[in-house]
C-alpha cells in the first residue's frame, strides 16, 4: 500500500484538488449543470 502511494501521490493529490473544485461550485459538472438549467428555465 505504500509503494501505491508513493508512486501515485501526484494523481491522488490532482484527483483531490478537481474534487475541492467540484464542491465549490466552479467546475466542469457544476457549470454544466447550470448550463442545462439555464436552458430549461427559458
């Protein structure tokens, strides 16, 4: 298990920083689905 985390510590730490901005409110998914209901509110 440790060989796994030293050899993939960039990967995890990358996977990490794309879920923090998920959460936020300011990734891809999210502006996506503000996108889809930016359409069916009109």
């Amino acid at each position: 298990m440790n060989e796994f985390l030293d050899k993939n510590k960039k990967l995890i730490l990358i996977i990490l920083i794309i879920i923090a901005i998920e959460l936020s409110g300011h990734g891809i998914f999210a502006s996506f689905i503000r996108f889809l209901n930016s359409i069916n509110s009109v």
